[in-house]
C-alpha cells in the first residue's frame, strides 16, 4: 500500500456564501464543515498525514477545532499564500519525505 499526504486548502472565509463565518466552520450537523472532511479522510487507509493550509486570521481557530476532536492521523496546520498556488507550494514544503 502506498502512502500518501493529503494537502486540505482551508483558505475560503464565505465572502460568496455571504457567511459571517468561514466555510470551513460552518456548522453541519453539530460539527463544523472541516471535521467532516478530516473524518472522510481519516477513513482513507493510502493517506498518511494531512496538511491544511489555513488563512493567518483563522490558524488559532483552525488549530482549535482539530484539538476539540480526536484524530488519528497526524494532522499540521500551516498558514496559507495569497494564491491557491501559494497554499499548494506551502503544504508541499511539509510533506514528509518519506512519502514522496
């Protein structure tokens, strides 16, 4: 089985949603969006580690809700670019080696 790391660009703050809230903390079900997500990722044996880039203004709160549940996986929260690409180029930088 290979092993793989997973890069979750969690850069959206719904400005086209018109939220008061980012996306990713949008709550669903009594959890937010992101916990979902880390769930259905949890759940794929192939992927190793997860790396989600987080815009700086919402890093604390990123951190906060992956503390507030329990994952397996090992899970780095980094800030995120300007640009899609940035983040992309950023969440690279940390994959372990070992995975490449």
């Amino acid at each position: 089985m290979n092993q793989v790391s997973m890069i979750l660009l969690s850069g959206g703050i719904g400005t086209r949603m018109r939220l008061n809230t980012p996306k990713q903390f949008l709550m669903i079900g009594g959890k937010p969006m992101i916990v979902h997500v880390l769930e259905k990722v949890e759940s794929i044996d192939d992927i190793a580690e997860i790396i989600i880039t987080s815009p700086r203004d919402y890093l604390d709160q990123t951190v906060e809700v992956i503390h507030d549940h329990q994952f397996l996986k090992p899970i780095k929260v980094i800030e995120g670019g300007a640009t899609r690409q940035e983040s992309v180029f950023k969440g690279l930088q940390l994959v372990t080696r070992e995975l490449w």
